[in-house]
C-alpha cells in the first residue's frame, strides 16, 4: 500500500512532545486536527469523506461511484466527477444502499443529468464539514450538517445561471439490484418543496422522506419523468420512474443555500426535524457547532503519540461514530422493523444500521467503555427489534432485516452487556428468549419474508445444528464458518439464560457452545468441512475460497481455524496443549499468502502469511499468543499490523471499514487492549501504540502509559496495573471501567 506523510501544525507538535503532560490536564483541546475523512476513501476501505455529526441519521458527502462494488458508500479516492451530493451513506461496507435525495448545483451546462468535474486539491473535509470546487460548473460547494438536516451553501461564478438540479431517481449500485420503486413530490411554495422517495435493494423496503428550503425563490423548475419534460407536469408528482427537478435561480452575487431535512416517517416529520434542529440559515455557527460536538464526542479517549500514531487514532475514533444511526424523528416517531410508525417512550431513541457480523469483534466492546450508557441503549434496540419483527435484528438497515452474513451475532452483543453489567436487568428473561428464538430456524418468518430481501435471515444452518450437532458441507454452503459462530453464538444465548436463572435453558445452549469441536480435524490441524455421512470433506484444500460458495464466508480454512473465543482453555486442551497453539499460528503467520480458486474472496486482504486483517474472522488471532508461552510473538504481529495496515493515507485502511469494525481495532490494539470474547468481561494485552492515554471510563478515568515506547521497543517487558505488577496479560472490564492506571514498560528485547 501507498504511504504519505502527514504533518501536524506547532501546536499539535507542542502537544506530541509532551507540553501539556499534567495528569491535571486534558492532553487535547482540538481533537477533529488529527482526523483526516479521507482515510478509508481510497483501495477497498469503502468510507465517505462528507460531513456527518456522531451516529446521526444524515451523512452529507459526494456520489463519485455509483456502479460495482467501489460504490459501496457512493465514494471513492481515485474519482475525479461528482454526480451528485446525497444524505444518506453506508461506511465501510461491501454492500451499497441509501444515498437518498440527491443535489447538484451547475452552471452552463445542458443536459437532464449533469455531472461536475473537480481536481483533489480542492477538495477539502473535517469532521462535519466538506468542500469542493465543481471546475466545470465554476461552482464551490461547502457541506455540513446537524443530525438530521443536510446544509448546502453554493457559490458560483457565475451570478446569472444559478441552477440546482435534485435528483430522486439517484440511486448507489443498480448495477446490484437496487431500484428506485416509488416518487412522491410536492412544491409547496417558489422555495420549499417536500416527497418521500421509496427504494429497493439491500433493503428491501426503504422509505425516505424530505422537505428542502432554498435561501430564496426559484424563478423556474423543470421537471424531468423518465428523462422527459412536460410544461404540463403539475407541481405534485406521484410516479415509479425516475424523476428529476432543474431549478434555476435569479441573478445573485451571493451564495445559495439549501437545507435538506429527511425524516424515517413521512415529510411532516421531516418538516418537524427542520424546525427543531436548523430553523435558521447560518451555515458558519452549525459547521462550527459540528466541530464542537466532535472534539466533545472524540475527547472519549485522549491520547499522546507521535504524528502518524495520532491521525491513525483520530480518524478511526471518528470511523467509530458514525454507525449505527439513529433512525427516529425529532417527535420520537420512527419506523420499526415491522415497518409500522411508532412512537418511542421517553428516554428510547431508534438506531439503525447494526453491521454486527462485523462490530460484536472490537467496535461493541469499544463502545462499552468509552460511552456505556449509548451501548446499553443499542442493546435495547435490538431487542426492540426482536419484539417487532419476531427475531433478532442482523445488519438492519432503516426498517428492513437483511440477513447478511453468518449466525445471529446480535446475541454477541447481548451478552457482553450482560457481563458487563450493561444489560437491561428488568427484562434479561425477554433478552434469553430472543437469543434463544433467533438461534433456530424459523418457517413461520420463512414464509413471512418470502418474496422480499428479508428472506436471506432464514438459512437452513440452524435447522441443521439443532438436527445433526454440525453443518453438512454438502447441504448448504460456509457451512463451516456458520458452525463455529452458531457454537460461540449458542454459548452467548446460555450465558443470557444463566443470567436470567434459565438454567435448564442455560445449560442447553452450554452443550451447543461445543459444537465447535465437531469440525476440528486432527490430521490437517485445521476446522474443516462435514459431509452429510458425518466425514471430513474430501480432498481439502485449506487455501481454497470462493466467495459465498465455499465451506468458508470470506475466507478459507487457515482464517477459521481459531474461532472458539468462548472456550480457549478446552481449545487449546483439544487441540495438544499451548505448544501446539502456538505452532499453529506460527504456521498461520509464516505460510505462503497464496489464495486458491479462481472465485476467491475479494475480502481475502491484509495478509501475513494466510492471517488476513482486511476481513473479521482474523481480528483476534494475533492475540491469542498470550495464550501460548510466547506472548511476544503476537507483539511482533500486531506492531506489523498497525504500521503497515493503518497509515495516513486514503488506501490507509486494508479492507472494508464495515462500520467501524476495522478502526474499533486499532483503537483498541493501540491503547494495548482487547476483548477476544465478548460476553467474557476480560480484555488481553498486547503492544500499545501510544505514549499515554485517558480513557473516560464509565465510573472514573483510566490512564494508560507506555513508557519507553519506540518502533524498535515493541516487547512487553513488564505491565503494571495500580502499581501492582500483573502476572498475565489480562484485565477485566471492571478494572478499567472503576478507573485506575496501566503501566507498560517497553524494550527491543523478548
């Protein structure tokens, strides 16, 4: 991957040497300097640059990719024409959706769809804000937001053709299936105009609604249906088609602006969101308000480092914020996931977009120490959602189920919040329950969801585990990786059951925690595919992917073979003891990177050997040395993974953000934590990246320093908790959350 510099203004430089190291003081005042949005843009991260505030409903940012799989977040590094600027984006992911209500403004062009043109060098974006000159249309565009309203301002250069073309048949990845399904438009006045645009595609019922302001009149519109204008067209429009509106504004020196407020609901609620959350038009006071919110929302956790360490630190703690999204209007209305309007109870707030495959990894954990309250209240959601829809929620988007990727990894998340402490204690039964109803196969919902995108959460993996104790390789595909996930998945529903006093439930999904075991094959050291005669699948090739048609989803054999988080002690036991752990991951790292099969995962990236960190399933395995005699071996790995995989650059990130996952993990490893199990409340030690750091932990600050800390003194020497030296690189939850210090001493030596 490409590398750059980044430099830091004398200030940030003062900070870096350690000006302001009071443990009495913040060690930052300006957090957003260090955040760089265009990190992720560039490769396969699939981030957007526009301007959003943390975990809100709008993402302002530019469509630069509309088609194939670049097009994820509708933007990419290595673009140079804009079709439109939309308000709504998915980060880090390899599915594209939303990008809802579109603009573009223009000058001297003539054609129904207009597409700008710009040089990078003008492109510029901090947090909650972006800006770009549109070189062929000589227009300047400026972005920013607040949590659900879009704020445009608009300067062009030339005063007398000021034109604004809203796109509502802009769509991210047709080319994927989705589909633009329904129109609804209203011109309320010369300025005001509001609709409800209706999609299909990796949500397979996605309602958007809107109400935009213009800062003045319109002299004229022009209305496109299917790419044909009409004088007749009436000022209310109701079609399928693609539908397009030209506005064109009076002679002006002055900058247009324009608000864009969407609503989960209908254009009241949209109408609503305006008034409550940008009533005005100063676009300076929100932009710096934005700011404010950032350094409030990133001071979570304040550093001291050196630069590179400090813009990789930043942007992914910014990546961590953006998802999931709250999904509710400001009078508490939203839509749940049975597509009904709700009004939410004092103290709830919807969210949607729950990458959880992903998240449950790093990012959930995150959450719980550096805003508990927040994670405690996404657990409520997804319970919500069970009540609502008749199971657990994966990757929902809006109002729709998805069903992407393996098992049911919201009870992951469940878990961990009821070890914690975090869960909703009153209603830990109902949290069981939905574990327990989400784990099986369910042909009522099959024939609910039947004809919709909504039918891909039902899978016959289930129905398999409950019927034979394993996955037959020969019934269904990624058998092997919905095996090992059910079996930790299982194991998470015992641990809710146990903490609700279910113990004939909990003792149950205990058992089914250990079908892990079943594919463990003693002869290849490797979990390998069942066949439905209860043998190993024959001949094996532990190299072989192919995307979504193999035993293994987004990976092979080597990326799955140490996935039984839960129960490492029994692992490690089953499989010969440490040395024999230990020598498998030596293996792992050290074999050659080569991917068998013509249809290998495009997710397969960031390779050490066959250890791949652009994809999830191989977050946790640099760690598992500390369970081995030779902990330094995984300092070595994971210095490696945060120098060469995290840079600051826009191809910095190795794979697909998915939501925060990719960036949770660094800001974890580089504080020198992290959680291999959730619903285990323990996080293990490794090698920290920065020099110091608090944490505002849930009841008290949690200081970290690393003293003697350089890129040659990557080893441990010795790690201090309170003053007392630790006798294994493990701390629990309580330890950090109650507040204290951990000390790590660095040398070049293991």
């Amino acid at each position: 991957m490409k590398k750059s510099a980044f430099f830091l203004p004398a200030a940030a430089i003062c900070l870096l040497a350690g000006c302001n190291s009071s443990a009495n003081k913040p060690l930052l005042t300006d957090e957003i300097k260090y955040v760089d949005p265009f990190i992720g843009t560039g490769f396969h991260g699939h981030t957007f640059p526009g301007a959003t505030r943390p975990f809100a409903m709008v993402q302002v940012s530019p469509d630069t990719h509309i088609m194939g799989w670049e097009a994820s977040s509708g933007y990419h590094y290595d673009d140079n024409e804009i079709y439109a600027f939309s308000h709504t984006h998915l980060s880090g992911t390899g599915i594209g959706d939303l990008g809802d209500v579109a603009l573009l403004p223009y000058s001297g062009a003539d054609s129904i769809k207009p597409v700008a043109t710009f040089k990078k060098e003008t492109e510029k974006a901090t947090p909650g804000y972006y800006t770009v000159r549109l070189d062929n249309f000589g227009v300047d565009v400026e972005l920013t937001s607040t949590d659900r309203v879009g704020f445009h301002r608009y300067t062009y250069d030339n005063p007398s053709d000021r034109r604004v073309m809203l796109d509502l048949g802009h769509i991210l990845q047709p080319n994927w299936g989705h589909k633009l399904v329904g129109n609804t438009y209203t011109e309320i006045n010369d300025s005001t105009v509001e609709g409800t645009v209706s999609t299909q595609g990796w949500a397979h019922f996605h309602d958007v609604s809107y109400r935009i302001e213009f800062s003045e009149p319109f002299e004229s519109v022009t209305r496109y249906i299917d790419g044909k204008s009409n004088p007749d067209t009436p000022p209310v429009i109701k079609t399928d088609r693609d539908l397009k509106l030209h506005y064109k504004f009076a002679d002006s020196k002055e900058p247009l602006y324009i608000k864009v407020a969407i609503s989960t609901v209908d254009p009241e609620g949209a109408a609503k969101n305006m008034t409550a959350e940008l009533p005005g038009w100063d676009f300076d006071a929100t932009r710096t308000r934005s700011a404010d919110i950032w350094n409030n929302a990133l001071s979570a956790i304040e550093i001291q480092a050196d630069s590179t360490v400090m813009v990789n630190f930043y942007t992914a703690l910014y990546h961590t914020m953006i998802a999931p999204f709250a999904y509710q209007d400001a009078d508490g209305r939203y839509r749940g996931l049975d597509k009904q309007v709700h009004q939410a109870e004092e103290g709830y707030t919807n969210y949607s977009v729950f990458s959880l495959w992903d998240t449950f990894r790093a990012f959930q954990p995150l959450m719980t120490i550096i805003n508990p309250e927040l994670a405690a209240d996404w657990g409520k959601v997804l319970v919500k959602g069970y009540e609502q829809g008749g199971i657990l929620p994966k990757w929902p988007i809006g109002s729709s189920y998805t069903g992407c990727m393996v098992g049911y990894p919201a009870v992951a998340v469940l878990a961990d919040l009821a070890c914690k402490g975090l869960a909703d204690s009153a209603n830990i039964a109902t949290w069981a329950e939905a574990g327990a109803a989400s784990s099986v196969y369910r042909r009522d919902l099959a024939d609910k969801f039947k004809g919709t995108r909504e039918l891909d959460l039902i899978t016959m993996h289930p129905y398999y585990k409950e019927k034979y104790g394993f996955v037959p390789a020969d019934s269904v595909s990624e058998s092997v990786s919905w095996g090992l996930e059910m079996a930790y998945e299982d194991w998470c529903v015992s641990q809710l059951a146990a903490k609700a006093g279910m113990d004939s439930l909990a003792k149950a999904y205990a058992a089914k925690g250990e079908y892990y075991k079943r594919y463990l094959d003693p002869e290849t050291k490797m979990m390998r595919p069942i066949m439905g005669d209860g043998k190993f699948r024959t001949p094996f090739n532990p190299r072989y992917s192919a995307h979504m048609k193999s035993d293994y989803t987004e990976g092979n054999a080597f990326q799955w073979s140490f996935f039984a988080p839960h129960d490492m002690d029994n692992f490690i036991e089953t499989i010969g003891g440490k040395p024999e752990l230990e020598a498998r991951l030596d293996t792992l790292f050290t074999t050659s990177s080569q991917v068998d099969g013509a249809e290998a995962s495009n997710d397969i990236t960031g390779l050490i050997g066959q250890y791949a960190h652009g994809n999830e399933p191989s977050h946790h395995m640099a760690y598992l040395y500390n369970w081995t005699d030779s902990p330094w071996k995984g300092q070595e790995r994971l210095d490696y993974i945060m120098r060469e995989f995290y840079t600051n650059a826009p191809d910095g990130i190795i794979g697909n953000e998915d939501c925060g996952q990719m960036s949770a993990w660094y800001v974890m490893s580089a504080l020198g934590l992290y959680q291999v199990a959730p619903g285990i409340p323990v996080y293990t030690l490794g090698r920290p990246m920065v020099d110091r750091a608090v944490i505002h932990a849930q009841h008290a600050p949690f200081e970290i320093e690393v003293k003697d800390n350089s890129p040659a003194n990557m080893y441990v020497k010795r790690v201090l908790l309170n003053g007392k030296e630790l006798d294994a690189p493990f701390i629990s939850h309580e330890e950090i959350a109650r507040g204290g210090k951990l000390v790590f001493e660095m040398s070049d030596t293991h």
